[in-house]
C-alpha cells in the first residue's frame, strides 16, 4: 500500500506500531 509516494504497512493504520511482535525483556 503507498500513500503519496510513501509506502506503508497496511497493518498500520494511526497509531503506534503493535509492540506484541516484540519479545519484551524484563
């Protein structure tokens, strides 16, 4: 998906990106 030349993730729409990918360390 591009949006005015720039492509994006289509996974994001506005906001941040999902931190669940990451492995998070305590």
């Amino acid at each position: 998906m591009k949006l005015d030349g720039i492509e994006v993730s289509p996974f994001k729409d506005d906001g941040p990106p999902p931190d669940n990918r990451i492995p998070q360390q305590p």
